[in-house]
C-alpha cells in the first residue's frame, strides 16, 4: 500500500491530510495516492471528533501534478474501450473532490459542512492545484520560487479534474484565459489577485494560520459560490449578452492561435462552454467527456509522451553513461559573443564558476555586460533581486588570459565557425587544463572528430550545440565524435542537467541532427518561392501545421548571410550531390543586401524598431505567382514531410540512436510541430504507409528528395510503428 499521504488529527479536532511522495523531491499524484487521499478524507469526515480539515504537504512544494503514465496504463487496463476506462478515472476524481468540496454538508440547507483549508508550502501544478481549487479556503507560503497553476496545456491536455470548471465559475472566461488556454503559473502574490489563492502569509505561519481559520469558519464560509443560491456566472453566462460576445471572442482567440491543430484548446473550449449552461455536477460530467475525448485523440497522446514522459527521462539521464558524477565545478567559455555570453549566463545561475575569455578585454567585459543586461531584465520583471543577481554576476571572470582557465573541469569553445581558429584555441587552452578536464566544442556545423584533431585527448572532446538565445531555448545537442569516451558524454549530460535545459545525444554527422532537419525546412520554403508559389501560402501552411515560424520567417531571423555562408559550404563538401534549388533565392536576397531581421530587410520588410511590416514586394517581382498553384495539402506536406524524412534518416544512419531524442529535440530545438508529440510520433499518427504514399506522390512530383527511407518503406511493409519498433518498451522487450 502507498504512503504518498499522511494523516493525523490534534488535540483540537483538526485533521492534517499531508502529502509527501517517498524518495521523490516533488509530489505527483499515482492512482494508489488518490486511493489514500479518498480514504482520509472519508475518515475525518466520518470522525465527529474532527472539526475541520487541512490539506498540505512536507516536501519545499506542494505537488508537480498526476503521474500522466497513469493515463497510458489505465487505456492499456481498458481493453477495447478505453474511452470508458478513461471516462471512469475521470469521474471517480471528480467524486473524491466534490466529495472533498462539500465535506459532508446537508444537500438542501448548505449546513453542517466540516471546513477545509489548503495550506501550500510552495509550487502547485495540475492536480496539485485542482486539489486547492476544491478546499474553500487556499493559503500560500510566501515562497517567491513558487508558482501556482493549471499547465496541463502545454502538454497537449487540459484540466480535467475539475480545474476548468471550477476556475472558470471562480474568475470568469476572461480572467481565467490565461491560466487555462495558455498554462500560465503566477507566484503567490499574482495568484492572489488574480482570485486563484486566499492568502498568502508567511512560510512559518501557513499551518497556524490554516488551522485558526478551520477552527473559526461558519458554515456560509464553506459553501462554494455555485453551490449557493442567486449564483451568476462572473462576466456574464453564454446565453448572457455580455457572456455571448465574450465566447465568441474566446473561440477566435483560440482557434486563431492554434490553427485548429491543437485539440486540447478546442476541446477545454467546448468543455467551459457546454458546462457554463447547466449546473456544476453536470458540468463536471461534461468536462469528462470532453477531456476523455482528448485523451483519445492521438495528438494528445504523442504530445504527452514526448513533452512530459520522454522529455523528463532525458532529463533524468535516461541516455546517460554508467560514469560516477561529472557536476562542473568550474566552466571555460572560449568567446564572448552573443552565444558565449548566453552560456556564461545559463551556468552562472547554476551556481557554476565561469570564465569568459576573448581575444580583447573589451569584448569580454562586453559578454560579461550581456550577463548583467539579462539579469537586468530578470530583476525589472521581479524574478530575482539586485542581491542575487549580483552574486550571479561575481561568477563570471571576463578574462584574455588562458591561465585564469586553470582549475576548469569543463571548457566550452563558442568562437567563430573556422576549423583553423577553433584548433588555435583549443590548443592555446589545453595547455592550462589538467588531464581530466573536458573539452566541447559548440559548433553548429563542423564535424566534432575533425575538430578533435587538435585536441590532445580526443576521447575527453565532445561536441555541445547550444541554440540561440541560450537563456530561452530549453534543448542541447550533445554530438559525439568517433573517439568520444563515456565519460565526455556524461559530464556533458550532468552540465546540461545543471543549467536545467533538456539534453538530446547524437553522433558526428553533416549538420548533426537539429540543423539537418531545419535546413530543408528553409530550402524547402525557398524551393517553392522560386516556383512561384505565393509566399504568404508557404507561411500560412507552416503556422497551420504549427510551426511557431515559417520558413521565410525563421531565415530572416537566423539571417540570410549565415545560409549563403552554409549554402557553399556545403556545396563544396557535397559536390554533385548537392541540391541546389533554394540557392537562386537565397543569394538574390543576399546581393540585394536583404540579410533579414538584423538588417531591416530580408523575405520581410521592417519597420525602424524590427517589426515585420509585410512580405518584400520583390518576392513577386523576381519570382512571379505561378497561374496554377499547388495544391494547400502538398505545400504542407512538403514543409513536414523534407524535414521527417531527414529525421528517418538520421535514425536509419545511427546519427540518432534514441527515437525519444528525435521527438523531443525536434519540438525544443525547433518547434516542430508540437501537437504531432515530433517526426517519429507523426509518422506513427499518420501510419508507415500513408507516409510512404505521401512520399511517393511528392517524390513524382518533386524530385528524389521525397524519395521513402528503406527503413520507412519495410516498416510499412510490416505494418510497424516507430514507437513500437523502438520504443523504450520495444527495446525493453528486446
């Protein structure tokens, strides 16, 4: 039997239902936990000795949310009808917090109740804070780490126990958007205006001030507002004029930012509208419905699996070797620039001992400033304050002088993408490091076992792809060269682990694995520009697949001199077998002195400040419309489907050797299409041989770059899916 939950009833008749998960750091919600707390809510409110109830945990937080692998077993439990199974599960939770939330009070008189009171420590998620949400009185510690919220979004649900209905009778359709539609987490302060929380009191006085409260709390302090009679809807009910203008609003809202890809947004949508017209046990039965339905949809379940269970295993190391600790103690960061500086910065705040080197003085003290200009940002926006930020900063040593890396266990080379000055520096900084230390390059192009040539140790040389701006971007490609040890990858694994990001491992091959997918996204994009498809279709096609930039968007962005820069480099590595077709575009903006966002111009035009102001009119001019335009399906598939087949690819080659890394790295690094859960996931959504007949069609109509992998084409000849095929399970099995 678990012992997630705690019980305990004081000399005053308090009862103290306390949640605290052995062995884990945060609290998340297993079936046999909920069985547990079910039970102790039973038995306080059967004990006329108990008065009231709180409900806390013993951990620094109060809990991270379910355990979303309950989901997966309970379909598998199911059999042929998971959605009742799921339906089921759902409507057992919503009868433990209903229960929880009327605490034993006569039906008709509202009388009688025992009060609740939700005392937590820290940061609430999902169930964690749906549990609150059910108590009648939510006191918060004065934690500034903490946040409370409903993030279930983000990962391709919504609340489904209870969190939709209630906040949206609590704050309203308006007030209650963000925390819903968008997942936001506020500290404790914001959680408190915003109608989410009580109160919130200092950390040593939460169960005191819990507790009083019970003690004192009348029965018309317990009863939930819409369980009250003359209960109105805040901001006005659909069927309400005000209320009406206000859905309407909402469902452009929604579809406008989801693109109609998202079924979770939709789906919580229908669920707060439907649920809005009827009372509120019937409107959790609707929000059942509507959240098994997500649940089914494969869209939820992909994105489930790679953004929370696949993304947390990478985290956790699930990749890593079997080398005792690596933690960094002291990083060496070879160049200053924008990227350097963002690394200085992500280890810094890790509590990390950074040395910034460049060639001049000045422009380290300039990298050092970038340091100090984002913590800057973080003390105006109050996530941190003047006294932390300034610790953080005495971190980072802006330095020209190799010996100050002495003592380093970990260098990290961001310097200008040339083999011949990345080999200058490499040896210029071996030479004060001792034999142990760990050299990684941060290349985003070049191959790491050339790059090791230079290295007196190749075995202790490993590549560390950070993507821009590093202090936002969650992913980092670990790329192992042909003589990387284990032990270069774990302390690579245990630095990313550190500076909190979410790490993918991939072997030395042209362009790695993140720029090898995006870079025919790009050409892709161009290839139909000079085709003479309408360039606001090609965005348009990229949003509605739900990539967060479109082709000719994320060019400008990176700048158009950095892919005429990559364009021939290339072409002289590849030769003949380089494909050409997006080169006439890209080097005509190029000449036209078009370099993109950074120059003001570039497939977009800008205003003074970098706001895009519409597509260049010379788009048209040089590439005229063609009369007959492809069909909108096919210039989505191609957008998808060039950048997949580079994933397959990569698999098929040995560059990935974990599908997980291939989803997750495609989402973080990218943004590929995160209601698919990422290439791997997509394909199994769409099937091995619809992927293959779309792979056909485009291959005849666009050229052997479209052309089935073998190993897509077998899989679909034996009826396989990728996760099946290599899975974790799959290869449990095996």
């Amino acid at each position: 039997m678990t012992k997630d939950f705690k019980y305990a009833v004081d000399a005053d008749g308090v009862a103290t239902i306390t949640w605290d998960v052995p062995d884990k750091s945060m609290n998340v919600m297993s079936r046999d936990g909920f069985a547990l707390f079910d039970s102790m809510v039973d038995d306080a409110l059967a004990d006329d000795a108990v008065k009231g109830i709180i409900v806390t945990s013993a951990k620094r937080d109060f809990a991270g949310g379910m355990d979303l692998n309950v989901l997966g077993k309970i379909r598998a439990e199911a059999g042929d009808n998971p959605a009742e199974g799921l339906f089921n599960f759902t409507m057992q939770g919503h009868r433990i917090l209903r229960k929880l939330e009327r605490a034993g009070m006569d039906a008709k008189t509202n009388k009688g109740g025992k009060p609740v009171a939700w005392a937590s420590p820290g940061t609430a998620a999902g169930i964690g804070t749906e549990i609150g949400l059910a108590c009648h009185r939510r006191f918060v510690a004065d934690n500034p780490k903490a946040k409370i919220g409903l993030p279930e979004i983000l990962v391709g649900i919504f609340p489904g126990a209870g969190g939709t209905t209630r906040l949206i009778r609590m704050l309203g359709l308006m007030a209650a958007s963000p925390l819903l539609l968008e997942g936001k987490m506020l500290p404790p302060a914001k959680s408190k205006a915003a109608g989410v929380i009580d109160e919130v009191v200092p950390a040593d006085e939460l169960m005191s001030r819990a507790k009083e409260w019970v003690l004192n709390a009348t029965d018309a302090d317990i009863v939930k507002p819409w369980d009250a009679k003359g209960y109105k809807f805040p901001g006005g009910a659909p069927y309400h004029p005000a209320g009406y203008m206000m859905f309407v609003g909402a469902s452009a809202m929604v579809h406008g930012k989801t693109q109609g890809v998202y079924p979770a947004a939709k789906a919580m949508l229908s669920a707060i509208y439907e649920g809005a017209l009827v009372p509120f046990d019937t409107a959790l039965k609707i929000e059942a419905r509507w959240f098994t339905k997500v649940l089914m949809n494969p869209s939820s379940s992909a994105m489930i699996r790679s953004l929370f269970i696949n993304k947390t295993a990478l985290e956790k190391g699930a990749v890593r070797p079997d080398v005792e600790d690596q933690s960094v103690k002291k990083v060496g960061i070879l160049g200053a620039g924008m990227m350097g500086a963002g690394i200085a910065y992500v280890s810094a705040m890790a509590g990390i001992e950074v040395v910034l080197m460049d060639r001049e003085q000045a422009a380290a003290d300039k990298g050092k400033a970038h340091v100090d200009g984002i913590l800057q940002g973080g003390i105006k926006r109050k996530k941190t304050t003047p006294e932390k930020a300034a610790v953080v900063l005495d971190r980072v040593l802006a330095t020209t002088d190799y010996a100050d890396l002495k003592g380093c266990d970990l260098i990290v080379e961001a310097v200008f993408e040339d083999v011949g000055i990345k080999a200058e520096v490499t040896k210029l900084a071996e030479a004060h490091l001792g034999e142990d230390a760990i050299f990684a390059t941060n290349t985003s192009t070049l191959p790491i076992t050339e790059l090791a040539k230079a290295s007196r140790n190749a075995e202790n040389f490993i590549g560390i792809h950070f993507f821009s701006p590093v202090d936002r971007m969650a992913l980092v490609e670990i790329i192992k060269g042909e003589k990387t040890g284990d032990k270069a990858v774990a302390k690579s694994l245990d630095f990313v682990r550190q500076i909190r990001k979410t790490p993918i491992v991939v072997n030395d091959a042209r362009f790695f694995y993140a720029n090898r997918c995006i870079i025919p996204y790009i050409n892709e994009g161009l290839t139909m520009v000079r085709e003479g498809v309408i360039p606001s279709v090609i965005e348009g096609a990229a949003k509605q697949l739900g990539f967060p930039l479109g082709p000719l968007q994320l060019n400008d962005e990176t700048s158009i001199d950095l892919g005429v820069k990559i364009a021939k480099a290339t072409k002289a590595a590849m030769g003949d077998a380089y494909n050409d077709s997006a080169d006439e575009v890209l080097f005509k903006l190029f000449d036209e002195g078009r370099l993109g966002r950074k120059s003001l111009s570039g497939f977009y035009n800008y205003d003074e400040k970098g706001k895009r102001t519409g597509l260049w009119e010379g788009l048209e001019a040089n590439w005229p419309h063609a009369d007959d335009q492809l069909d909108f399906t096919d210039v989505k598939h191609r957008l998808a489907m060039v950048q997949t087949l580079e994933a397959v690819r990569a698999l098929e080659e040995g560059v990935l050797e974990d599908i997980r890394e291939g989803d997750v790295g495609a989402i973080l690094g990218w943004g590929f299409m995160p209601w698919s859960g990422g290439p791997f996931s997509w394909l199994d959504i769409l099937g091995a041989a619809k992927a293959v007949e779309i792979c056909d069609h485009l291959t005849e109509t666009c050229g052997e770059r479209f052309a089935a992998p073998a190993l897509l084409r077998e899989m679909a000849d034996k009826g396989e899916s990728f996760y099946g095929r290599f899975g974790p399970e799959a290869s449990a099995a095996a």
